[in-house]
C-alpha cells in the first residue's frame, strides 16, 4: 500500500491510497468465501461453487464492490496510522480507479484551537429592573385569557369576535367557505387574507358585503401566490371582550393561595425577576462566550459544522412534530424545503461549533472537572422534570455513552461559569513607566 499526504487544509487531509494488488486479491478470497455460503447456484451445493462460476452468477462486478466493503476500513486504518493522523469524524471516500484500486480520501482532522487572552475579557451583565409597567402588562394578559364576549349591537370593530358565514372563489373554483365561522378582528392578520380583517369593521349583524383580496408573491402558502379571491360575507353576530375587574376575587385565579391584589403584583413580580434574572444570566453568559472566541483562533474541520446543522435540523423537527404538526405540511405552509432550512441554520451552527470547542480549550486550561456525584445529581434532575416513565429515563441515563454526555455538559457549564467571574472580576491597571 502507497499512501500519499497530497496536502492538508481546512484541517483536512487528502490522502491518495494506492492498494497493492495482492491485497486486493487477498480481499477478493475473503469476500468470494464468504459469499459463496449464501448464494444457491444451480447444480453446485451451497458453498462448493467454482470462484469462476460463482464470479458468472453473482457478477463480477457485485464481488469487486463486495471485496471493497472488507478492504477499505483496514487499508484507511492503516493509512491514518501510517501518516499519524488524528481524524475527528468518518472520511469522505472516493474510488478514483479500480486497476489498479486508488483511493482518494478526505480525513477531517481533530481541531487546532489557540486560545487568546481570556483572563484579560472584562464584562459586567446589563441588570434588567422590574417595572410597574412589566407588571401591569402581566395583570393584561391575565385579564384577557380571563375575559368573556358579549353579544353586542353595533357595527363590528377591531378586536371583536365576528360569527359570519363565509363563501369565497379563487381562480372561479371553491375557496374558503365556512358557516357560522367564529373570527377574531385583528389588525395587520394575513389569514384567512391580508386585509381581511380589515373589511370585517363597520359590518352590521345581518348585513352581507363582497370584496376581493390579492395575496401577495411571498404569501406562505405557495398555491395562493399572486392570487386574487372574492369573499361573500354574511355578519350573523358581534361580540365584544368583556375583561375581568382587577379586585381581590380576581387575583385568586393567579393561584389558591393569593387572596389579594397586592399578593398578586408581588408574585408577579417574584416570577418577573427570576425569568429576567436568568435571561440577564443567559445573555451574559452568550456574551462572555463570544468575547473569548473573538479573542482566539479556531481551526476545524468543516464536517462538524455538517454534523451540528444535522443535529440542529433533527431538534427542529422533533419540535414541530412534537407540537402536532406534519413536517410536510409545516414546509409547505412556510414554502421551504428542507435543504433551505439547513442552510438557514448553517451560521448558528458555525457559532456553536467555534465557541463550543473554544470553551472545551478553556476547560483544559482551567482543569475543569466533574465528580461522580454532579453526573449523579444531574440525571435526578433530569429524571424528576421529566413527565414520563421516571424509572426507564434513569435507566437510559444510566448509560456509558450518557454518562459522558452529562459529563461534558457540566464541564461546558462550569467552564462558562467560571469565564463569567474571570470578566467581572477586577483587574489590574499596569502604570505606565
């Protein structure tokens, strides 16, 4: 075996694997004995079959391919021991001929990380206080989900609930036609039309009126793109929200336990705190994180920006089916495909890998360790938030590979941890001579 270190960049190295034929040969037995078990050639029993009459009946050319299954692995094993590389994620392989076998293979080295100055990041958190105002905004959305609708006689008006029955053409075919159909008068709405809100306002209860509506080039849902519809509307009822007093009766629907307004602005203002406490934490920690990526030198290489927009994807679309919707019809209503959405997620997915490995340098630097007993805490954690069988999660998590998951991630925290202290902590002024 010839192996050739063509050249290395993007930490990657091209290698050019030439394989000796008796090698080749080697592996052409082994594949032709292990093939000739399995494979029911007439007028031989399973196994006895001449190398030339098997080689006619399964084909030449399904062995070859065959023989490279066994071949490849232990000739790039030994090519990568060979050349002391150090690869971080499986190589891209290319057959470049067949005689004799070449190989053209692309091995994504571990990552080379110079970390700068970190110590001298200096950062303090941008505190966010808790107003009356953020709290009379919390008492509102309270009050709506709280609120009733009543009947009322008058001309529709911005947020109202309209009941109407609705017919609709496009394109002279069945639109959107509905009966009794229940809508909330919101402005600037785009369904079931931009604009369709807005023509609802000033209807009376059993008026009828027709308009037509065109939905814009980059309207969602691609099949109405450009498109003009004509709505007939009969207004069959009007109702107006009918928001709560805020008075002591009222606060109890906060919680049991709170009897009075004045306990109920308290508690909203506990849980305003602590929401904007850990996204003042959060945001502080993002910022600290970047500081010491900009101040150091990354190099890796660029499958695992491949592999985090794969995982990234994979967490997106679990959420989408987690929230009930069909991923097809989630693309179709966004009018993206799914190669489009990798895409969009490619330049978080660079951030993240950058300061990920950035922050696992920081770690080696700072000696950053986690004892048996945090892992230990930390599956608890997980296995108590969690709404499902509690006993087969703490099974899973009880696993080698989790284990070592919940390792790093407790070492990423702790290290983030300590980086936000190293940048509030005071520092030196160095006089000048």
């Amino acid at each position: 075996m010839k192996v050739t270190n063509e050249k290395t960049e993007n930490r990657q190295a091209y290698l050019k694997i030439e394989v000796d034929p008796s090698e080749v040969e080697t592996a052409t037995e082994k594949a032709y004995h292990r093939l000739v078990k399995r494979v029911n050639i007439p007028g031989f029993r399973r196994g006895n079959a001449p190398k030339a009459v098997f080689i006619r009946h399964f084909g030449e050319h399904e062995l070859f391919h065959e023989m490279l299954d066994d071949l490849v692995p232990v000739v790039y094993k030994n090519a990568v021991k060979e050349q002391n590389l150090e690869p971080v994620a499986d190589p891209q392989l290319e057959l470049e001929t067949e005689e004799p076998v070449v190989l053209k293979v692309i091995v994504p080295l571990k990552p080379v990380v110079n970390v700068g100055e970190y110590k001298t990041i200096d950062l303090k958190p941008n505190p966010i206080e808790v107003t009356d105002e953020m709290i009379n905004s919390v008492v509102d959305q309270l009050r709506h989900q709280h609120a009733t609708w009543e009947a009322v006689d008058r001309p529709v008006e911005l947020n109202d609930l309209a009941t109407m029955d609705v017919e609709s053409t496009m394109k002279g075919e069945p639109f959107v036609n509905q009966k009794g159909v229940q809508y909330q008068v919101m402005a600037g709405t785009m369904s079931p039309a931009p604009g369709f809100a807005e023509q609802l306002v000033g209807m009376k209860k059993g008026e009828d009126k027709e308009f037509k509506l065109q939905y814009p080039a980059d309207y969602p849902q691609k099949e109405v793109q450009g498109n003009e519809a004509t709505f007939k509307i009969k207004m069959i009822e009007t109702k107006q929200e009918k928001l709560p007093e805020v008075n002591d009766e009222f606060s109890k629907l906060l919680a049991s336990d709170i009897t009075s307004v004045e306990t109920m602005r308290q508690k909203i203002s506990d849980d305003l705190k602590k929401r904007v406490g850990d996204r003042v934490k959060r945001d502080f920690e993002d910022k600290v994180v970047e500081a010491a990526t900009a101040l150091s030198q990354v190099e890796y290489p660029p499958v695992l920006v491949d592999m985090e927009v794969e995982r990234s994807l994979e967490r997106s679309l679990r959420y989408i089916q987690n929230s009930g919707q069909n991923i097809d019809e989630y693309l179709k209503s966004i009018n993206k495909t799914i190669d489009q959405l990798r895409e969009e997620l490619r330049p978080s997915s660079t951030k993240r890998v950058a300061e990920s490995l950035v922050v696992g340098k920081i770690a080696e630097l700072e000696k950053v360790t986690v004892e048996h007993n945090e892992i230990d805490a930390e599956i608890e954690e997980m296995v108590q938030m969690s709404s499902g069988d509690k006993d087969e999660l703490r099974k899973a998590l009880e696993t080698q590979r989790n284990h070592e998951s919940i390792e790093d991630t407790l070492i990423a925290r702790k290290t983030i941890q300590r980086l936000t202290e190293i940048a509030q902590s005071e520092k030196e002024v160095k006089k000048e001579a």
